[in-house]
C-alpha cells in the first residue's frame, strides 16, 4: 500500500484528480453564471440584442458567429480560475510530493 501511495503521490494523479472532480462539479453552475450575467451585459456593449452568443459578423453570405466562440472562452476562463483559486484555497496544491 505504501508503495502505491509513492506512486500517486509523484505522479501527481492527486492533483489531476482534484482538478477533474473541481472542474466537473461546477461547470453547470458557472456555465449558468456567464450564460444569464455576463454574455447579456458583454451583448449589450457590443450591441447584441440577443446576448453575445448571438453577437456576429456578416461578410458576403457568410455569418461569423464570433459571440458563441468568445461566451466558451469566458466560460473556460472562469471554470480555470475557480479551480485554480479553489486547489490554492484548499491547499490541495501540497499533496503532490515532488520527484528526487
């Protein structure tokens, strides 16, 4: 059992499991977050009536859907930055045990 415990211990399976179960839990919560606050205010500065995933740029024909791309990168952004703060604050950050 020991050497098993050394071995997620190095590999650093703890942490990446930390951020898995981190990540997964609140995806929801804060997908609803930049969904109903931030894309509709982020839609009106842009001049969006929908909200910014329905914010696009017309050339020719062609519609670039560029408010649905920019609504994903913000959610990833803010899902990273929970987890990030969320390990730190735990200090979940320290049970990885680093390699000699």
């Amino acid at each position: 059992m020991k050497g098993f415990i050394q071995f997620i211990r190095e590999q650093g399976v703890v942490g990446l499991a930390v951020g898995f179960v981190l990540g997964g839990s609140i995806a929801k919560l804060v997908t609803a977050v930049v969904t109903d606050l931030i894309n509709p205010i982020l839609g009106l500065l842009l001049g969006s009536v929908g909200g910014l995933k329905s914010a696009f740029v017309e050339i020719g024909s062609a519609k670039i859907m560029y408010g649905d791309f920019l609504s994903s990168c913000i959610d990833f952004i803010v899902i990273a930055l929970v987890v990030y703060y969320g390990v730190k604050g735990l200090g979940l950050d320290k049970l990885d045990k680093k390699k000699e």
